[in-house]
C-alpha cells in the first residue's frame, strides 16, 4: 500500500473531524429543519438522536476506520476478512463514497448561497433591510441560474482545490482559529438578536416541552439530521479515523465533537428564531431561512456590514472544511487502487459533482416543476434520500458489522474504554441505535406503501 499520511496529534484529528461535523448542517439545515417540522418536537428528538445514535455510532465508524486504516471499501473488505465473514461488506463503503458525493451535489449549491452572501454583505445590500426586503433579496438569488452557477463553481474549484493536495495541507489549522471565531461571531449575533428580537419565542419555540407535537416524521427528519450533522454514515468520519495514530481516546474526542456541533447548531437557531418572530417571517420558511433573517440583524446592528461579512466568511469556511470530507473517501479509494494520480481523480470526480450540482440549482428556477419522487424536486430528492435514507442505512450497517460480526477484544482494543463505558457503548450501538434505525425505516416504509 502506498504510503499513508497521518495526523500529527489528537488536536489536529479532532480539527479535522470538527471541521467535517461543523458546516451548513448547523448552520443552514438545523434552524430551517427545526422550522419545517414544529419547533421543539424536533428539537428535543434531534438531541435525544445526537445522544443515543450519534455518538455511539460516530465511535463505531472512528474505530473501524482506525483498526481498518484503510479507505472505506478495502477498509471494510480488510475488517470482514480480519473477522473471517462476507467480503460483500465492501459495498457499504461502496455506497458511503456515492452518498458523499450525491451531497456534495447540492451542499456546493448552497456553499455558493454563502459566498453569494459574504459579497452582499460587504457591499451593504443588508443596510435597513426589512423583512420584506430580505426575503425578495433571496428570492431574486434564488430565480438567477447565473448567478448560483457562478458561486457553485467557485465553492466546487475551491473544495476541489484543497483535496487534490491531500489531507495535511494545512485546512486543519486553519480551523483552530476559524471555529472558535464563528463560536465568537455567533455570540455577537446571539447578543444582538437577544436584545431586539423576540428571544423569549424563539425560546419557546425551541425548547417548550411539548411531547404531543412528536410527530413520526418529525423524528424521521431529525434522526437523519442527527447523521448528516456529526457527518456519519458515509465513511468521512471512518476515513479520518483511518489517518489517526493509536494512542488516542476515541470516546473523548467524539463526544467533544458532538457536543460542540450541537450547541453550535441550537445557537443558531435561537438567534435566528428571535429575528423571525420579531420580522414577521415564516419560521417553516425552509431553506431560505438563515438568508431571510440574518440580513436582517446585520442591517441594523453597529458595524453590521462588517460583522455580516465575517460571519458569511465563517460559515463558508465552515462549508468548505466539511465538503472536503464529502470527497475524501472516494479520492481514498481511487488513489489506493488504481494508478491515477490524486489530482487528476479529483477533477473526475469534481466534474460529475459539479454537473449534479447544476442540476440542483436549476431545481430552484428553470426546474422548479421538475418532480423526481413523490412530489420532490431535484433538490429535495438527494437532500431526502441521503439524509433519511442512506446515511442511517450506512450507520445502520456499521453498527451491526461492528457490534456482531467483529471481535469483541478488536474493537475493544480499538476504543479501550473501561469495562462499564464499553458496556454503555454496547447497549447503544448493538441494540439502542439500530433498533431505532430500523423503527424510522419501517415508519418510511409505511409512508411510502
Ligand atoms: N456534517 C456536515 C455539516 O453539518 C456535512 C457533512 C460533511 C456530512 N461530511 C459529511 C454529512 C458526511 C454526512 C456525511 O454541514
């Protein structure tokens, strides 16, 4: 095998796995999923999920990247050979690289909306926007191909640009700064909409415990939630986990990482729902959400002009760390097995997504009619079958792979915990999670039929 880089010390996987959870999942997905599906029902599900299915399984899938050190496909085919079983186990990582880059599809899209925003931003369109404004603000980005095909490429050439040099280029210090400095900005912003939105609603909203409003899909959107946000199910975390040396404690680092993707994600939210119910705006409004009320804060806070533009910058940043990880495992993959060189595979691979990515964005214009699947456009599709369908398939899998096919000594070489947390480990990825895995797709099943 060709030589494999590593990561230098804990710090930097955990940047890296950090940077890779931490992106438009928090920042655009959670607060508008939380609008379209009943405010705190969600919520409290998606923490619950964050819980008892995410971090046990982000555990899984380090580990089997770590004992596998290997890309996702030759790394399950390696694992199912060390445990004597099928070495079908492969397609798992087969579909994990075909997931990541069917998001990547619409995740560039969006990335672009960012960048689109960090120009507007600096250029002062957000002075004294009122709600109004903003929205038609969006809608106008939104009814421009161009334009979303102009910052699509540019969010695609510059993912691109960094894989095609290999993990280690650096992105991952970067991050040491970058993230906190969101956390900063995000205080800022939270401040602000604290004292003039209506922070005692978007409180309510969120947190009211009201169990009667669970509804089946609403636990069905925040279990995929759960996996797309802590970037699960598809190999990314696996691959990082494959670059990460041995004496490092896998339990710690994950639940760091999910606890700051998390309150990363609910922070948001709360700043942003206190602009909508203060603006009028629709809290369901969907995937316009962030881009309908943040303008509007920044509009009319000191500085705000300023602040707007860094905090756009933030979160493409944030974007662009996690759309690499999107990538990685396939780049992984067609590295280690054939003779292509890892630039040239990278523009391969970034042209096919690229095209899907166009595909999306006309799904917001010229294709709105254009119906895939119950109802869904082009966008909704990949959002809904990656998310609710083949990332918790894939966590599914691993889960029981790791869970009943493994040896107990391997994996517990792996995690080295002591005998009451690997227990807890056990109870969670063994039965807990794929049970409820399995209860989410029976409910799909039944929608569907
Ligand atoms: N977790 C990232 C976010 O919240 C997106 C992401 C990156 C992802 N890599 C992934 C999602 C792998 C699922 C699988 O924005």
């Amino acid at each position: 095998m060709a030589h494999r880089s590593a990561w230098k010390n804990r710090w930097t996987f955990m940047l890296a796995t950090a940077g890779s959870a931490i992106g438009l999942g928090n920042i655009w997905k959670l607060p508008y999923m939380i609008g379209v599906n009943g405010g705190s029902a969600f919520v409290l599900v998606f923490i619950a999920c964050i819980f008892f299915v995410g971090i046990p399984l982000m555990m899984t899938e380090i580990l089997l990247g770590r004992r596998a050190q290997k890309n996702p496909l030759d790394g399950m085919a390696t694992l199912a050979n060390e445990a004597k079983t099928s070495l079908h186990w492969k397609w798992l990582g087969g579909m994990g690289m075909v997931t990541g880059l069917l998001i990547l599809g619409f995740y560039s899209v969006i990335g672009g909306w960012v960048l689109s925003y960090i120009i507007e931003a600096a250029r002062g369109v957000f002075t004294n926007v009122t709600g109004a404004q903003s929205t038609a603000n969006f809608d106008a980005l939104l009814a421009s191909p161009l334009t979303l095909l102009c910052w699509h490429t540019v969010f695609m050439v510059m993912t691109m640009g960094v894989v095609a040099r290999g993990v280690n280029s650096g992105l991952e210090k970067a991050n040491n700064i970058l993230i906190p400095a969101l956390f900063a900005i995000l205080l800022v912003l939270l401040g602000y909409s604290m004292s003039v939105g209506d922070m005692a609603a978007a409180y309510q909203f969120m947190f009211s415990l009201d169990f009667s409003k669970i509804t089946p899909v609403a636990v069905l959107s925040a279990l995929g939630h759960a996996f797309f946000s802590l970037s699960l199910g598809m190999g990314a975390v696996m691959v990082y986990g494959s670059y990460l040396k041995r004496d490092i404690s896998i339990a710690r680092t994950t639940v760091y990482i999910a606890l700051a993707d998390t309150m990363l994600g609910l922070l948001v939210g709360l700043a942003i729902y206190a602009l909508v119910f203060a603006n009028h705006l629709e809290p369901s409004a969907g995937p316009g959400l962030i881009f309908q009320s943040l303008p509007i804060a920044f509009g009319h806070m000191p500085w705000g002009n300023l602040i707007g533009t860094l905090f756009f910058m933030l979160v493409a940043f944030a974007a662009w760390t996690s759309a690499i990880s999107l990538v990685e495992p396939a780049i992984a993959w067609i590295t280690e097995n054939t003779k292509i060189k890892r630039a040239s595979a990278t523009v391969g691979l970034g042209i096919m997504v690229w095209l899907l990515g166009v595909a999306v964005l006309l799904s917001f214009n010229e294709w709105k009619g254009v119906k895939i699947v119950f109802g869904l456009s082009i966008f909704e599709t990949l959002d809904k079958l990656t998310s609710t369908i083949l990332l918790p398939l894939g966590g599914l899998l691993m889960a029981i792979f790791a869970g009943y096919w493994m040896k107990k000594d391997h994996v517990q070489d792996e995690l080295n915990l002591n005998d009451a947390h690997f227990k807890w480990w056990r109870t969670l990825n063994n039965i807990v999670a794929p049970i409820a895995i399995l209860a989410v797709f029976l409910y799909l099943f039944e929608v569907i039929k």
